[in-house]
C-alpha cells in the first residue's frame, strides 16, 4: 500500500483483471444512462487508474481528508468516470452515484467538482489546471513541511506525501502546462508524478492534425525525469500493467525531480469500432457497440451497472489497507506532536485556518495627509504580518517590487542553487518567483489553498489579471481562500500606456461570481481591507491597488472622516454632507477617485449642495450588508448621486439610477504621466462636481 | 538587401559600428528624458536591430504597407525603442518623436501601437502575444499565397517573404509562447525566424530564480530549427555580429521549419554599472550611468540626442536600398496580374476588404417553426459562404463538431502528411486546427489579420473566452477585423457542467472597448448577424451562440414579427405589444431567452398587459445608433421593463433602469440536462411574466 515500498513484482491477479474490466463495463453503462459524456478514456485509463488507487497511492477512505494522504489530480477532469469509479471503489460513492452521473443534485456531475463529491481534490475540467493545481499542491506540501517538520530526513517525516496527476493530449497543448511545467522543474518538485495518456485522440479525432510535438523531450528540456511506456507495441495493443508499475516505481524513487510517464495507450480499448476514435472521446458509444464491448469482456451485453460481489469485495479492501496505513501512520504523527508542541500548534491553526491571537496588532496605521500608494500600503502590511502569519506566502509574476509583494527580509521558496544576488533561496523559503507565468501562478494559487492551511497570495498588474482570469475562476468556483495583489489598476499605471492599463477589468472581475474585488481608497484603507480580507478565508478576494500616491484621509475625531474599519462593510458614508444635513447628492467612489469625490463635495458646498461621499471599496461586502444598513448609506430617497472610478461604467449603474450620472472611461487608455491622463480622460474634482450638478438637475426633471 | 542573397562576410564598417552605438545612446537620453521606460534591452539588441532593419529585411519606408514586405514583430514590446529607433534610421519616425517618447500624443508610446505610429506591424506588451502574432502572420502569408499564387516555384513568387520577430525571457515563459510555437513547429512554418534575446534578466533581476528549462532543447521538441549564438564568451562579451549574421541566413536558408536564434546578450550592455541588472530592464539609468556609458561609447556626456550627420546619411540609406528593392519587385508582381486577372482581383478586394458582388444571395434562410441551435445556423452560413468568400477562413481549438466551423468538403490548412481519415491537409487550405490552444489561436487569429486581407475565425466554447481573453482585448485594441465564433453560450450547454457554462462571460465580454458580442435569438438572426458582421470589418466581432435548438420565430408578413435584417441594429422590436398598443412593459431578451420573452408577451396578453418584446443580440450596434430610434424602440416613458438572458444582470442595469426587473444568474451552474437548469435556475416564460408584474407594479410605485 504505501508508495515507499521497495519496487517489486506487481501482484495482478485474474480479480484484478476483473475489476479493471468492471471499470470499463461501468463506465460505458454510466454514459450510456447520461446519454452523454466521455466513456473512452475512462475504458482505457482503467488499468492505471486501478493501479494508481489500489496500489500505489496512500489514502484512508474512510478519512478522506487525512492530512497525510497522497493527493489525486484529474487534470483530464472529462474523464470524470475514471475517478468517480475509483471512489466507488473506494466505498466514497455508490454505485446510484454512477447512475445518476451527469444528472441534476448527483454527486457525480460532468466533471468532478471539488467540495460537492467526496475524495474531489480539486474541480477539473478547464484543460491544463489540473496540472498547475498539482504543481501548487507539490509546492504545499514542501512549504508546510518546512513549517512543520524541517529537519526530517527525506521521506520520514509523516507529512511526507506524494501529488499524482492525470494529464491528456489536451493538458499537453494549453498554455498553462508550459508556465507550470517549466516551473515545476524549476522547483525541482520530487514529489510529483504526473502520467500522460497520449492516446492522440481529441474532440477533433486524430490529434495528428494539431500535435506533432515531442512531449518527452519537451518535459527532458524542463529538466523533468521522463519515462516513456508503450502499450500500443508493433500490431498488438497490450496492456502492460507491470511496466507501468514499473514506471511509477521509478518515478517515486525519482525524489529530485518531478516525474512524467508517458504512457501510450488506445482511448476506448476494446470497443471493437469505438476504439481509437474521437466520438468515443466526448459521446455516448451507443447500445450495439456497448454490448459488442462487453461481450469481448466477458460481461452479459443485457445487463447494467453489473458488479459481482467478489469484485466489489475486493476493490473495497483498499478501505482496509488504507485505515491501516493511517493507523501506522498515527504513531509517527504523535511523536511529532508531542516533540513539537508549537508547530502543533500552527497546524491545528492552519488546519481550521484560524490566525492567531493579537495578530492584528503589527498591522501598520499611516499617518493622515501623508501621499501613499495603495500597492505601497499594501507592501507594508504584507511586512508587517511576515513574522506572526507564517502561514502568508506568496510572490509575483516578476514585478515583486511594482506589486510590493516582497515581505522584508524573507527567503525565497526556490532550490539554494537558485539564489541571485537579490534573493536568497530556500528550501522552505517563503517568497514565490512565478516569472512571467501569471495563469501558472493563478492555478498553482489554487494548488497551495486546496493542499492545506497556508494562505497563498499572487501578483501582477490588474490588466494581465486576464492571463490568469481561467484559475481565478475556479478559485471562485472552489472558494478557496486565494488572494490577489492586482496594482497598477488604472490609468494611473502612466506611460506604459493602453495595453498595461485596465479599463475594462474591475467590471470584468466582478462579474464573477463569488469574487470580492477590493479597490481601497487610500493607505489605512487598504491595510483595513487586508485585515478583513485575512479574517474571511471564506472565498477568493482579489486587491485593486494603485501605482500613484494617494492622500491618506485624516480621519480623526473631529475630522468628520469615518475610520477605515468600516472598509469591511463594503460601502460606508466617508464623509458626509457639510453639517450632516440631508445629503442633496451622494459621490460614490473607489480607490483613486475617492480623492476626487472629496474634493467636489469640497466645490459643490461652496455652492451650497450638499453632498456625501461613500467609499465603496468592495461592492461585494457591501452586497452582505442588511438593507437597512445599505439604505442608510445610499437611501432610496436620494436620486442625485454620482459614481466615479477609472473604468468602464457597467458595473455602477446599479448604484447610480436612473437620475445619476457615472464618471467613467469607456474606450482604452494612452501612454503618458498619468495626471495628464487622468486630466485628459475626465477624471478630476471638477468633473465630479459636474456630474453632480447633472444629476441634480435630472432629479429636479 | 533582399533576404534571398547567398550568405557571404558581412560588410560591418566603422560607420555601422557607431551608428549602432548611437542607438544606445538614443535609447538612453530618450527614457532619460521621458523618466521612465526600459533603457537596457534597446541597448544590447542595438547591433540586432540594426542588423535586421539595415541589412536582412527587406521594406520599403516610403510605402510601410508594401504587401511583399518582411514582417517585423518586437515580441518584447517593452523594448520598444528597439523599434523606434529603426524607424526613424529609415525616416518613418523624427528625432523629435524620440524626444516626446512616452508622452501623451506622441507617436512613440511606452509600447509599439499598431495604427499609430508607422511601420509598427502589432501592438505588443503583454508578453507572449507578438511571438503568436508572428507565427499567425507566417500563416497568413502561405494561406494568402495559396490564394494569389499558389504554383510559384518556393520563393519565386512575387508574394514571398518572411516574418521576423524578437522575443525575450518573458516571452519564452509565458504560455501562449508554448501553444503557438508547437503549432508553428507543426505547421512547419519556414517563412518564420524569430531571434530569443537570452540577456537573463527580467524585473526581478536575474532570471536564475524562476527560468531554468532548456529553450533551444524545447524548440527542438517542437520541431524548429534552433541556433544558438554566445556574445558571452567565457570572460568577455563580444557582440560577434557576423556570428549573428551568419544564423540569420541559416535560418533564412531553413524553409521547412521555423527558426529560432537563441542569442545571449548583456542587457544594458556596455553601461558600467546598469549593465546585467533589473534595474537596467525597466528604469532610466540615472544622469551618471548615462554619462559614464556614453563616454565608453565616445560620445560626449553632455550631449543628448545626438545623430551625427554621417550616421544619419548612413542608415538613411535604407529608404534607397529599400525602394530598389520594391521597384525590382514590381516587375515580377506586374506580370503575376496580367497573368492572374482573377487572382488579381481577389487581391484588389481583399486589400480594400471588399466582399464580391451577390456574395449575400447564399446566406440561407431558416423556416419558420423549424427548432434550430444558432451554432448550427452560424454553421450553416459558414459552409454557405465558402466558396463565394475564400478570404474567409478558420477553425476551432478542438471542438470543430460543437462550435460547427468547418466549412463543408473544404480541406485543412496543414501539411498534408498530417492529414488524418476526418481531415485532409493542404498546404494552401483553410480548416483551421488549432489544438486546444485558445489563447494561442487568439494571438494567431490577430496575426492573420494584420498580415492582409484575409477574414479569420476562431471558435471554442464561450466559457473559454477566458483562455484567449489577452488576444481578444488586443484584437479590439487593434480594432482588428478579427470573428469569435463562441458556442454553448449559457448554461444550455447542459451536463457538462459549472466549468463549461459561462455566466460572467456575457458581460466580461462586453466590458472590452471596442468588441462586439452577438448573442442571436433565433436561426434567422444569425445568418442575418453574420452578413452584418462580414460587412463591416471594423472591429473584432464575437458571437454567442446556443448548443440546444431555438424556435425558428415566423417573420413572414402579418406574423406581427419583425424581419431578423433588423439585427444590424442591435436592438430592435421583434413584436410589439397585442395591437400595436402602447406598451405597459417592454421586455428586452437575447439569445436562448427570446423565445421566454415572447411567451411572457402571450402570458401578459391574457391579463391584459401590453407587452413589448425587444431582441437585443448586439448591445454594441444598438449604442451605435442614434437616440431617437433607441427611443423608439425603448421609449422613456415606458419604465416598466424586464431584460432576460442567461448571465449575470450586470450589463442590463442601465436599460432596465429603476423600475425595471432582471431575469439573470448571479451564480455558477450546475451539471444536468439544459431543460432542468433553465427550470431550477428560474429561466422560463413564467418568471419572466413575474417580473413584468413586479416591474408594473414599481412603476406604479
């Protein structure tokens, strides 16, 4: 059972054949019953699957969530079946969970979905994330040992644990694969094994018209350990389980370097017309080739979902040597607890990811009229709670000191062979170096948060927010607790001009579902949003911060100013109007437009309209607040109101009415200082004060 | 001059060796003066500059546009002084442009914008995208050669020559690099040479700390020819430029495969202290440095800007070399269009971007009452218009059979040994395989547009849009005449599940400046939105369209329904409220969701609510027009309203409006049948209906 065995004969008895075979009749039967789906690989995978579940990987089913475990990734997430099979193997499904597949409330959907199906490590489907959320997951398990057992030889501390995965042509081909490979070879991420079934079949047939090139070789030239099993051997297709094994045995004992198999095999073998083909990649075989499939298997063609106790019987002793493997395990496991009482402690911590007490007090309060940039602030605080959250980690897509994203003095998480002059590598280290890898970082964001308790941060400018958008999606989807440190947000980005500078993309990302994007107003803001941000692991929370300085309000007692702890309320009433009278207008802004709300509430009282501004750093905390408290900062009665941010307007509307007015840009940027920019484009406490003037006058009709 | 010469010593003068010194001075005073930009990379890449754009290329200044011209594209955009230094050695730019660089109005902005200053052939920055543009511009040139002049012996045809590009370390490591290199390898794209400035420095300094594959040895894999050129021999650096020429005509000699020449440079070379770091990557070098470097290049410190008339005279030469070049050439193109009328024809239209005569008279038309998907209508039109329209060409990242793109009996653009028995290959074809390669095809299909006057597509499922989204946002930066064919547009898709259906992507999209997303109602609004898209080829256009079938609406006279030609305005009444009455409530529906709106308009009808039904599937067109006919469509007075699609509600606020109601999902889907999704997640006539009486029902107050 456990992977650290030495190599060995494979023991694959006529019952093992049996269950591989029932893997096969199962399949076909589930996407028959769906109508749908994708029953070739999962027919074909059948033997490594097998292997890999009732063999080689270390896992409880009876605990699933056993810190210990060797985690599973589905890259190929089409091939659902190849793992929900292997979890109703495992007793973690039943078999209705097979006939149920693809239908509305099952726990086996189209592509395995983690959080909804146990024994789900990560929601696959998107081609290549599966691959990067392994490479994060290797890169979690390395960190979190060194926080929590560094000075255990290699393989015997009871975190040690091994990352699989499962890629397809389609992985091989995605962009992704190269950012997370390359990396991963970089990290030198012994603990990985990847197989790749190059079956060279795809949606469109024959991958022959897209794929000519050398997988192996490319793999080699990222310094990955390669290995190459051929099943489709001269004429015959055998199906060699034991040099497979053999593989595998080779690539655990590979502890330098992440592994790749690649193994040949024929999708939908032995479907006597399927095989081979891509209808049987993405559709249902069909009722006269599903019965010539089985009777060649030695199944009855009139009969479904068939699985002969003696089959199931022995599938389900994988339980068995699991729970024993976890027992074994226990020993070692308390033995480190008790020799290691404050690392104990982290983990229990990070395992119910929970911070630690008083952790807020090193969080940095900036002083009142001083010029900060948000990204700066940001920096600070990240610093700032280095030492008391070593939980925190993260790094950039190479722009570290524009995102500010280094903490002070930290160690890098990269092979000491890999040290520069400017940063210092480690093991264990705790700075991550993407390179310009930004959908890479977003799906190995996703690996780290779904391996363990540590709380993985990425950055780069928010206008290549879209090179990562694909990861940041399923982060969404997942609700994993990544964060995004996005700067350089606007056009205040200056002179790199219109394809560094976001215009469209703080709508954009707020239109995924259950992403908060966070835009704060000035410094103390943007340390109050990271403090909330830190104490809501709840979901994926992405920063909006800006390459200018930015005033830092005062917001003391008698200021009039409201303090930036309110920023957790999404919304709040900055300031309101002169004399807190009834707001005639209210400005509503985010990050480095506040500024300018403020000074036209400045212009407009000199009028003698009274406005009130509201800093709306996170629409989506203000979203869950109670209504009462949303009336009261934007009440219903008051129609003369005025949004102003550096974007497109879309996502303001809402907030604006039909009387309101909305500062906004609505076309691309250009290349210049930004003041100029920000003047040109009409953004300035005049323009504000001017729609305010407007939108009065549409209320008055 | 003209890149087809026999290899030979090259002719280096003294006069060569300063002019290229005096680009790195230009390229120092110019960030000097601007305060910012990337000084170190403009200068180690001088003699390679110089080199192409003296030497190797063949273009003519006096006629930028020139149809036989090399294509350069300066993949690392960031360097682009690499380029405008060029372009003023040629006359297209004025000292006086390096002087305003990075200014606003200039016509040298922080990065190359195509359309905006002359001779640059791509907007570049965001890394990977210019390699993939390159690789897109080598396609066009075989397909469009394929068209004009398909049996010239191999570089015998007027319309022969080559695309060159420049990549850096970011370029390489991104993964678009990835996807469009494989397809360029398996393309076999000889007319391609790109040269991979090796200098191992990015913002974050050294490069050791996050690039460690072996990027000759991964282009191998890829099957490219791969040279590699050492300036950094052991303790010294020599810019060995005939070394660097002599690859260059290797690589030019090499037509069955793309080339790449990996030259390892020092950046910022030969600055004293700049030279070899980060700093030197992205900041001005400071007044000192600036000063000590160009006292090492001879050149007095306190003179900035300084083109000695020599130099000047020198390289201007070029613009002579240049228009010989072109004169020679219209000879051999005179007498290719006295010989190929036809041919010549084709071209003349395509240059103008001019659709033949009648080319609309096989659009098809769909029968009424007949349930059709609209991706199999856009299918329709596609393999109707194919051979009256051979410009227009393209494909699929893998789901060719789902997005149905493949023009019926027309053969694939591949070698033709990678034909398979679903895909015959052709040289000259025009089935576009991409692989599942979204951003890849992205960047290609803008690469295809700029190079002439082809019409690409590309297609994958919408919720994929997010892979390619850098290349989309660059096409409408471009205003690239560029087509998304973007199917399984909601969550209709059905059982493959959250993953696969886009719910943001509706909006994300329309977020983008200057794209246009079609989301048709029925069959007949696709055919009619794809004559107005291919009529007007002034910005990228994508379409959205159904996996399951639609109602076939009956527009015939007396139906009471509006003819689907009206789709060229965006929005338009598809029927008006029962007896043309004044509606109560307007209900603004696209896509699948039409068909909802108008049994709603039923519904209400029996209560006696006056319905109007307007199909919206372009908001962009509908912008477009001018306000009186929007208010006769949507007319002010008219409050109530309810706006139905299949996405979040975000773009449907500001035609809503206070009173208005939204049927939309503000979360991810689910995996069942597409009937039980719109079911559960409230998608139906009915809840439409609801929210038309609770809109009347606000507006009643």
């Amino acid at each position: 059972m456990t992977s650290s065995d030495a190599p060995a004969p494979l023991d694959w008895t006529d019952l093992d054949k049996r269950a591989v075979d029932t893997i096969r009749a199962l399949a076909m039967d589930a996407v028959e019953k769906s109508g749908n789906g994708h029953p070739g690989t999962a027919m074909s995978l059948a033997p490594a699957a097998y292997l890999l579940f009732q063999r080689l990987m270390r896992y409880d089913p009876a605990d699933p969530d056993w810190i210990a475990r060797d985690r599973f990734v589905l890259s190929a997430g089409h091939t659902s079946l190849t793992l929900y099979i292997q979890l109703f193997f495992a007793g973690l499904l039943d078999l209705e969970d097979l006939k149920h597949f693809r239908k509305w409330g099952s726990r086996t959907p189209g592509h395995p979905e983690h959080g909804h199906t146990p024994g789900v490590e990560t929601t696959t489907g998107p081609l290549g994330q599966g691959l990067g959320n392994a490479v994060g997951m290797a890169m979690a398990a390395r960190r979190e040992r060194g926080l929590l057992d560094p000075d255990a030889p290699a393989g015997q501390s009871p975190f040690d644990h091994r990352i699989y995965t499962i890629v397809s042509d389609g992985d091989i081909e995605e962009g992704i694969s190269h950012e997370v490979s390359a990396l991963a070879g970089h990290q030198k991420l012994g603990n990985l094994v990847a197989l790749y079934d190059e079956n060279k079949i795809s949606i469109e047939d024959d991958t022959t018209i897209a794929l000519s090139e050398n997988v192996a070789e490319r793999y080699e030239a990222y310094g990955w350990h390669v290995q190459t099993v051929e099943w489709k051997r001269s004429e015959e297709y055998v199906e060699d389980v034991q040099a497979l094994y053999d593989a595998y045995e080779k690539a655990i004992a590979e502890t330098d370097r992440p592994s790749l198999i690649v193994l040949r095999t024929i999708i939908a073998w032995p479907a006597p017309h399927a095989q081979n083909t891509g209808k049987a990649h993405g559709a249902a075989l069909g009722a006269d080739e599903v019965a010539a499939t089985k009777r060649i298997l030695g199944f009855d063609p009139d009969e479904t979902f068939v699985v002969e106790d003696e089959v199931l019987e022995h599938v389900r002793k994988v339980r068995e040597r699991g729970g024993q493997a976890h027992r074994d395990w226990t020993g070692a496991f308390s033995a480190w607890r008790t020799e290691n009482p404050e690392r104990a402690r982290l983990l229990d911590r990070m395992r119910e990811r929970r911070l630690p007490e008083g952790w807020t007090d090193r969080i940095p309060t900036f002083e009142a009229g001083k010029a900060v940039a948000t990204r700066k602030a940001s920096g600070a605080v990240i610093s700032a709670l280095a030492p008391v959250l070593p939980e925190l980690w993260g790094g950039s897509a190479d722009l570290a000191e524009s995102n500010n994203t280094t903490p002070v003095g930290e160690p890098s998480f990269i092979p000491p062979e890999y040290s520069t002059k400017e940063f210092a590598g480690d093991w264990y280290g705790r700075v991550l170096h993407f390179g310009i890898r930004e959908h890479g970082m977003g799906a190995i964001l996703n690996g780290i948060a779904l391996h363990g308790g540590t709380r993985p941060y990425g950055a780069t400018f928010l206008v290549f927010s879209d090179y990562m958008r694909p990861s940041v999606r399923l982060a969404a989807l997942m609700q994993l607790p990544v964060l995004y440190v996005w700067t350089h947000d606007s056009i205040g980005l200056g002179e790199d001009g219109p394809t560094h500078q976001p215009i469209e993309h703080l709508a954009s990302l707020r239109a995924i579902p259950g992403l908060e994007i966070i835009r704060p107003g000035d410094a103390n803001e943007t340390a109050a949003a990271w403090k909330f941000a830190l104490s809501r692991p709840d979901r994926p929370k992405g920063f909006a911060l800006s390459r200018q300085n930015l005033p830092t309000f005062d917001r003391s007692e008698g200021s009039g100013f409201a303090p930036a702890s309110e920023v957790g309320r999404g919304g709040y009433v900055l300031v309101d109007a002169p004399g807190d009278a009834v707001p005639d207008v209210i400005l509503i802004a985010t990050g480095s437009e506040l500024q300018m709300a403020v000074a036209a509430r400045e212009q407009l009282a000199e009028e003698g309209v009274a406005a009130r501004v509201v800093s709306m750093p996170c629409v989506e905390w203000f979203d869950a607040q109670d209504k009462s408290y949303r009336d009261t900062v934007l009440p219903p009665t008051v129609r003369a109101r005025v949004c102003v941010e550096a974007g497109i307007a879309q996502p303001w509307y809402r907030f604006a009415g039909d009387a309101g007015r909305i500062v906004s840009i609505e076309h691309f940027g250009a290349s210049a200082d930004y003041q100029t920019l920000f003047e040109e484009f009409g953004f300035t406490a005049g323009t504000v004060a001017q729609a305010a003037r407007e939108s009065l006058e549409a209320v008055r009709g």
